[in-house]
C-alpha cells in the first residue's frame, strides 16, 4: 500500500511540471523552468495520471506477488471507478449550475435585490450560513464552492464588502457543511472506516461541528463590523 501511494505522491509535481512545462516563455535554468511550469501545470490532469501510475504499479506489485490476478485487478479498478460515479455526475451538475449562474449574472441580481437590506458587515456571515447550507444539502464542498463563489463575489463588489473575507467565508461554510452532511463521502468513509453506524457517526459528530459553526459564524459578524 505504501509504495503505490508514494509513487502518486511523487507523481503530482512531476505531472504537474510536464503538464505546464510548454506554458513557459522562457527562463534562467531548467529548475526555474520546472517550478514556473508547476504553477501553471494543470491540476486535474496531474491527478489524472498520478493515480493511474500508481494503480498501474500496485497492478504490477499485486501481480509479482500472487496476490491478485489480471482479470480480478481490473475488475476491482472497475467497480472502484463506478462508485464514485454518482459523485462525479453531482460535480458535473455542481459546475454546470456555477457557470449559469455567472451567465446569468445570479450574483449581480441577488446583489440589487439584498443591497436595500442586508449590510455589508452582515455580509460574510450571510455567506458563510447560505454556504454551509447547500454542502450539507449536497454533501459537496467542492459544489458548493462552484456555485457559491459565482454567486458570493459579485455580491461582494457591489455591497462593498473585503472580498478576501467573502470567498473565506464561502470556502469556509462550504467546507463545514460538508463535514455535517450525512451524504457526505467524507462522513461516509469515516463511518466505514471504522466500522460503526453511519447515522450514530453523524449525530455524534453535529455537537462538536455545530459549536465551531455558531463561533465561526458570531466571529464573521464581528469581522464584518469590526473590518
């Protein structure tokens, strides 16, 4: 097990490299050249490959060893991929609403219709709430983030507001939502992981997240005002 995670650890940075590695201009040497083009390497695609080689090689391991034959190998690969399937077309749907959104202007909309009422020192704990809400809704950070953040930072140029606390207020809710969600894949694992009841493993881990919620929230508020 170790091994094949090692090899996708070492992966990314060298995928990321090759991935960007022809977005350079031009550099003083070639270790310039590498960590320019890890920056502007492309992220998904890094991933992509890192865990192919590494599934390729714990193939290969598996294969040297007895362990595993071919045909169980590749069917195990199989179904791996088709459980995360679900979770995949909940992305795609996730993005496809975020780019609507920005198409739509929602952001700008939303932004005219609360600009009579809602104050900017409000604004980073509405966020942080109206985020927290949907990834629990969809059991997603990264869904909500794609919805949120199109919606989240027209609002705050036009309330005025830090836009560096709104995108921390949208990535934080995000994040925290999805730790409370029950369809969470996070909280799903974590249930299987250790062997006990999926429902128990969410209603005892609510209090603790629900209390870093609510101080998170009153600290927004004062931020808000304070900033």
């Amino acid at each position: 097990m170790i091994v094949p995670l090692l090899i996708m650890v070492f992966m990314m940075p060298v995928n990321l490299i090759y991935t960007g590695w022809n977005s350079v201009q031009t550099s003083s040497s070639f270790f310039n050249h590498a960590m320019e083009a890890i920056g502007k390497g492309s992220g998904s695609s890094a991933v992509l490959y890192a865990v192919i080689t590494a599934l390729l090689v714990a193939m290969a391991m598996y294969f040297i060893q007895g362990i595993m034959k071919p045909k169980e190998a590749v069917a195990l690969t199989l179904k791996g991929i088709s459980e995360l399937m679900p979770l995949a077309l909940l992305m795609l749907l996730a993005f496809a609403i975020g780019d609507a959104c920005k198409e739509l202007e929602t952001g700008v909309y939303i932004a005219n219709v609360t600009k009579g009422w809602l104050s900017p020192e409000l604004l980073p704990a509405v966020v942080f709430i109206i985020s927290s809400f949907i990834a629990f809704s969809t059991g997603t950070s990264w869904g909500t983030f794609a919805i949120m953040l199109a919606i989240s930072i027209p609002m705050s140029n036009i309330h005025g507001a830090d836009l560096t606390i709104i995108v921390a207020a949208t990535l934080g809710g995000g994040v925290f939502g999805d730790h409370c969600s029950p369809i969470s894949d996070t909280s799903i694992i974590s249930s299987m992981a250790s062997a006990s009841d999926h429902i128990d493993h969410v209603k005892t881990q609510l209090p603790y997240a629900l209390i870093g919620g609510l101080i998170t929230t009153a600290l927004y508020v004062l931020i808000g005002y304070l900033g």
